[in-house]
C-alpha cells in the first residue's frame, strides 16, 4: 500500500457526499490525472484504429460474419479473462508498475503483429490471436488504472473522473474509426498497427513520471490465488455487487451489436467502405462523449435505477432503427443514441461499483465488473455473429434492440444500489487480540468463536439480525460461519467461524468498515444487561500435530514481523 493510496482511501471514506458530485471536468485540474487521461487518449485511439484495421482487414480476408464479428470477441474475451487476477494483481502490488506492466504488453504484441501485416503473413486466425494478446495487456492494465484514480482526484470528484476516464475512450472513438479508416485506404491496415504500436507509449510515459510514495505495511501481501478468492468471495456475499454484476453482464450481451456488427452493417447496409465504418464508429463515439457530459445532472436528478432503465429504452429504440435504416443520416443518428446510452450505462455501473466497495477490494470489484461487461460483450458479438450468419444483419441487429428494450424488467428482482461509499468506510478495531502461543502468520486454521447471552423473547429478531453478520464474515474472509444455541442454557449463543491462518485473521479484522460496525451493534444490541460478550480465538489442532514439547515453534515458518509489500 503506498500513502497515496492511503491518503485517498481515507479521503474516498469519510468525505465523499454519497449524492451530488462536483463538475464534469474538475478531476482535470489534478495534474496527475491529467497528464494520464491526456495520455489514454492517445492509448485509446491506437487501440481503436488498430480495431478498424484488423476488422476491415477481416472483411478482405475472409466473407463470413462470424469471423468479422469475432474480431471484438478477441479484443474483448482476454479483459474478461484476465480481469480477476489482474485486479488481484493490483490490489496486492504497486498499481503504477502493473499498468505500465501491461501497457508495454500490449505495445510489444502490436509492433509484432506490424510486422507479420509488411510481411504478409496475416490470416484471419493470426488477426484474431495477436487481438487477444494485445487485449490481455489491456486486461492487465485497466483494473490498475480504474482503482488508481481515487488516489489522484479529491473524492467528490471520484464520478465525474470515473466518467472522463470513459470519455476518454470515447473521445477517441469519435475521431479513431474515422482516422483508421482513412489509415486503411491511403497507407493498408498494416499502418494502422503501426500507429497503435506507438500510441501506448505516452502513457507508459505518463505512469511512469507519477510518484507514488511508499508505507510499511503491518501484513504481507496476499498470495494472488488467495487474492482472487478473497475477491469472489466478496463478490459472492456482497448482494449489491452482485446485482450490478449481473445487471452488466446482460447489458454487454444486448448491446454487443453496434460495434460487433459495425463493419458488416457499413458494407452490406449502406453499401459503403472503411471511410463510411469509421464514419459510423465515429457518430457513436460523439453520441458517448456528449452523454458523458449529461452524467452528472442525470445521475442527480433520476438515480442509478431510473436512469439505466431510460437509457435501455434509448439503447434499444436506437438499436432497432439501425436495423430497419437504409439510410447513412438515419443510421448515424442510431449509432450517436446508442453510443450515448451506451457510455452511460457503464459509467453509471462503474460509478455504482467504486462507491459501494471498500477500498481493499476496489481493483478485484472492478476487474469483476470489466469481466462480467467484457465476457458480455464478447459473447454477445459471437452470438449476434452467429444469428446474421444463419439469418440475415437486421435480424440480429433488431432482436439485440428488442432484448435491451427488456433489460428494465430485471430491476423488478435485481434492483441496483444507489450511489453512495457512506458505508465503505474502513476502521480500526482498537483491541488487538492476545496472544500467548508461539504462532506465525501462516499459523492455522484459526477458530473464532462468539458468545452471546439473549433473552428468549429476543430470540428470533436476533437470528435474524445474526444473518448479516453471516454476510459479513463471509465476504471478508470468514469461512465455515456457524451459530449454534446451547441445549442446557437456551440463552447462550456462540457464532463460529474459521480463517485458514492467523495472517487470514488479522487480514479480516482490518477490512472491517463502518457498515460491518453498525451490522455488529444491530446484534449486540440483543446481548441481555450486564451480560459480557466474549471472544475466543483458537489455533486449530488436528489429531497428531500436537509436537512432544508444546512450545517449541514450527522452525520452518517465519516468526510474526511487520513487512512492507
């Protein structure tokens, strides 16, 4: 953990407004986060003329809809894939050092496939494959760069840099499809491979010169396979997280046809060429940049819910007109709906993501939600590929509208969270537990056991209080919860759980947050008068691990000492 990021996860907890959110271009003003968005927008318009390239250089190589629609399906499926271990990745080390990481990943693929394209070794498979190479170093880079902007902007600046952050992908799609296609004619689609070889530089140029200092850590950092779980596991327990999950998920899989499908409805449609596909690209990426400057006043004024539900209804009307269209004015106006409706959406479900998380697990929510929006996506692109294949462009083009017209009903079981971090907000646990047995940090499994003391009456209410609680041990890293209730004594209640190790516990113990406080008071409040509660913790001993002589330690584990990660 660096002081920054200390600094502004303290900043993001306690002094955000849960509503209304400062100036569309404030973040703008910080110098850290302007010097990187100028930078994405470089990054972000050689990521998308080298998708004009390859998807135009697809439609000369082969005829099949599916192939061309594959094309985003590469790029796509490897962030979904690499999502989770990168957000582990970034929450665990230096989120400056995994973006550049990735972003070099990236550039280095592109100069290859530049070269394969002079050499004229291309195929439609070898597009495919160095597209996914070269989407898997954005997977990596994104989570990094999406949980670091709340340690560069203050926190009620955090949506509307949430949302720039988004424009700046789409400021480049206004101009990049447009320039790419352009590229193609004058100078062949390997030119446009070239320019997106060159174009991550900047921004690796850019983290690089960001200065993050450095703190002590009172842990060791996770494993990343201990990360990733921890991650799901949070992901799992937490219902607000996992509505938007969802809800993303099947967003990506509605809209998947615009851009999909882009090429195939520029050429069979209209009857047009690349400069008339970047034309299309370029009218959704305007629609989006113009929707993200509405964000903040539509945000306020119909909340997350409200707004989402209006702007699928966009989203799908627009959808179907392009279907129908035959007419380039028409269509344009379809893609600038969509692109706006699009760009909304998510930014509306990234927002809602950052500021119901604790900021422990920020980069691991957020790789979830890219996977789940991403792996959308790229199913969607193959599944609507497939139905143009075996039917006709339209056909896919308006059931895809007519599915985002649908999407609303789901608020009816999965409703979204509001916007609001009041309850992320981490604490300190002032007792620290005693220790007397030589343990480690890899000591284990640690037991945790509970006693309540409940009158009878209150039985119930606090079973019921209980379930939370259930919740929270869960996500943060609890495993086995158990309660049970005394057969001699029906007062006495003893909640119980397991970490896998003493590192585990106290991993636990500093994710707690305001929320995870108030759930506890909800329960304690139950406790009879003047009756204590205790705590228990306990090494768990196995049939045949107790040693002859009980406090000799495990010589083969480090002793417990404070590491910085």
């Amino acid at each position: 953990m660096t002081a920054n990021q200390d600094k502004a996860d303290n900043n993001l907890a306690t002094s955000a407004p849960p509503g209304r959110s400062g100036p569309a271009l404030a973040p703008l003003r910080e110098p850290v986060f302007r010097r990187i968005w100028i930078a994405s927008v470089l990054a972000n318009l050689g990521q998308l003329i080298l998708g004009v390239g390859v998807a135009w250089e697809m439609t000369r190589l082969t005829s099949s809809a599916s192939m061309v629609a594959l094309v985003q399906t590469a790029m796509m499926l490897p962030l979904m894939l690499v999502a989770l271990p990168a957000g582990a990745i970034a929450d665990t080390y230096d989120r400056r050092k995994v973006a550049m990481l990735g972003l070099g990943i990236a550039s280095f693929f592109a100069a290859i496939l530049t070269s394969l394209a002079y050499l004229d070794l291309t195929s439609p498979w070898v597009l495919l494959l160095f597209c996914t190479l070269i989407g898997t170093g954005v997977g990596l880079y994104n989570p990094s760069w999406q949980s670091s902007i709340g340690e560069q902007v203050k926190p009620e600046d955090l949506p509307a840099a949430v949302a720039l952050g988004t424009i700046s992908f789409n400021v480049a799609r206004s101009f990049g499809p447009a320039i790419g296609g352009l590229i193609v004619i004058a100078a062949g689609a390997q030119a446009t491979f070239a320019f997106s070889a060159f174009a991550y530089l900047p921004l690796i140029l850019a983290f690089f010169l960001w200065q993050r200092g450095h703190i002590l850590s009172r842990l060791p950092p996770e494993r990343i396979g201990r990360a990733m779980v921890s991650g799901v596991r949070y992901a799992f327990h937490a219902h607000s997280i996992r509505t938007v999950l969802i809800r993303t998920f099947l967003f990506g899989l509605a809209g998947a046809t615009a851009n999909a499908l882009a090429p195939l409805i520029a050429k069979d449609l209209l009857n047009g060429d690349a400069s008339i596909f970047g034309i299309l690209l370029g009218a959704s990426g305007v629609g989006a940049v113009t929707g993200a400057l509405l964000l903040s006043q539509l945000r306020d004024r119909l909340g997350t819910e409200k707004a989402t539900a209006a702007l699928a209804v966009v989203g799908g009307l627009a959808l179907v007109s392009i279907g129908f269209s035959r007419s380039l004015p028409l269509t344009c106006l379809g893609m600038f709906l969509t692109g706006g409706a699009s760009m909304l959406t998510i930014a509306l479900l990234n927002i809602a993501v950052q500021t119901t998380v604790p900021r422990w697990v920020t980069a691991r929510a957020l790789s979830l939600y890219t996977s789940f929006l991403t792996g959308g996506i790229a199913i969607g692109s193959w599944f609507w590929g497939s139905v143009a294949n075996t039917w006709t462009i339209e056909v896919a083009i308006i059931a895809s509208g007519l599915l985002m017209l649908a999407l609303p009903l789901f608020s009816l079981l999965l409703r979204l969270p509001e916007m609001s971090n009041m309850g992320s907000e981490l604490i300190t646990i002032a007792n620290e537990p005693e220790v007397a047995l030589p343990i480690t940090m890899r000591s284990g499994p640690i037991v945790i056991e509970f006693e309540y003391r409940i009158d009878q009456k209150d039985a119930r209410a606090y079973y019921n209080a209980l379930q939370e609680i259930r919740r929270v041990r869960l996500r943060n890293g609890g495993f086995n919860w158990s309660i049970t209730r005394d057969i001699g004594d029906p007062a006495l209640w003893i909640e119980r759980f397991h970490c896998p190790t003493w590192a585990d516990y106290l991993r636990m113990r500093d994710r707690s947050t305001k929320a995870d406080k108030e759930a506890q008071a909800a329960v304690d409040k139950f406790i009879i008068n003047g009756e204590p509660k205790r705590v228990r913790r306990g090494l768990e001993r196995p049939v045949g691990s107790v040693r002859w002589q009980g406090d000799t330690p495990d010589a083969q584990q480090e002793p417990v000492t404070f590491v910085a990660p």
